[in-house]
C-alpha cells in the first residue's frame, strides 16, 4: 500500500531550493512530479509581485544556466529552469526509490509531501539520506486509506488554520477575520497562514470532489 509522508528539511540542505532563494517577495512552489533519475526538477510556480528583481537574482546563480517564464495567473508565474549541472542529490534519492513529489515549497525551511509506493520504498529513501548525509524531519507519515479516511491529507498546520479560519469567519461574505488576523492568532507570518488555509483548503476539496466524481464513472 501506498504511503505518503510530510518532510522538512533544512534550505541548506536542499541547494535548489537555496538557488531560488531571494531577497525579493517571491514564493516558490516545486511543480507535482515523478523525477526521472538523472534529471533535476525544470519547472517551478513563483508566487508574488517582484518578478523582475526575481529573474535577475535567480539567473545569476552560479547553479542556473537558463531561466524561461512560461505563464503568468494573477500573481504567479511558471518557470522552466535549466540547471547547470547535476546538483541536487535529495532528487536524486527521491527519483531513485520511485516516489512522487505531490507538493514542494519553501525558502528557509522546505516542505515536501511525498508518495511512496510502499513503506520499503520509505525505508530506502531514509537509508539513501543517511547515506548521503541529508538531514530532514519527518513530520507525518500515512497510508493512502488514512489519509483519506482520516483528515484529507491536511498537515496538522493546515489543520490548525483551516480550522480557525472556518470558525473566525474567513470564508464568509463579509469576512469576519483576515489574514493577518488569523496569523497574529496562530502566532505565523501571514504569508504562512496564507499557504496553510490555501492549500488546506485545497487538500480537502480534491480529497471531496475528485473522489466524488470518480465514483460517477
């Protein structure tokens, strides 16, 4: 059975994700995606409004070669971005065991919610990073059927401010609460409670309406 798990992991020691780290406003999400052993993630959304200033520190980067803007929406943007050489091992690792990265993002600290085929898979990642001295937390670690019959795949982060913003008002017409609001409550950034309500959000919706409309056909 599947399992699927929710990891941190120091920026350090992700050196992609320390490439896309800027000074600028910009948030970065990794695309969903299945690595192929020997290549390294091309594609990543940046979200927020500085883009130019983004482009011209990520391009100068010792570690990019070439970065494409493909789509804009509203405030985020997709990039194509072709990596120097072969830099990342944690890829390498993930791409190695043949699991699926389902979510990436972060700056400082990065957060990945992997899929695994199974808990040996799981077992032969944790021994890939040892082995190659990569230090993560594991934050949460779950079968495909807990996830679903348990809390749609929400982090208890997510949970937390999900929660708080369905019971302060946030989804009403008028809101009852804003952003800032539920962030001072909760003790983050707003930018934090941002993604935890998004992605919350998002989380139980697909868990409630792919499912649902699955068993129609």
């Amino acid at each position: 059975m599947s399992v699927t798990t929710d990891l941190s992991i120091p920026g350090e020691e992700f050196l992609l994700g320390t490439a896309l780290l800027t000074d600028t406003d910009v948030h970065v999400e990794l695309e969903r995606v299945v690595p192929a052993s020997r290549q390294v993630l091309p594609f990543f959304w940046a979200i927020g409004t500085e883009f130019e200033a983004f482009e011209r520190d990520v391009q100068s980067n010792p570690n990019v070669e070439h970065l494409v803007s493909l789509d804009r929406v509203g405030n985020r943007v997709l990039y194509r971005v072709e990596w120097s050489k072969a830099v990342e091992s944690l890829i390498y690792g993930i791409a190695e065991v043949g699991a699926t990265i389902l979510e990436a993002y972060g700056d400082d600290i990065w957060r990945f919610r992997l899929r695994f085929n199974d808990h040996d898979s799981l077992s032969e990642f944790q021994t890939y990073c040892e082995q190659h001295d990569i230090h993560f937390r594991l934050d949460r670690v779950a079968t495909e059927m807990e996830s679903e019959q348990g809390e749609f795949g929400l982090t208890a982060e997510q949970r937390e401010a999900l929660v708080s913003a369905v019971e302060r008002g946030y989804f009403d017409v008028p809101r009852g609460v804003t952003l800032g609001e539920l962030a001072d409550e909760i003790g983050v950034s707003q930018q934090s409670v941002s993604e935890r309500v998004r992605r919350g959000a998002g989380s139980v919706l697909e868990s409630v309406l792919l499912d649902t409309t699955a068993e129609k056909f």
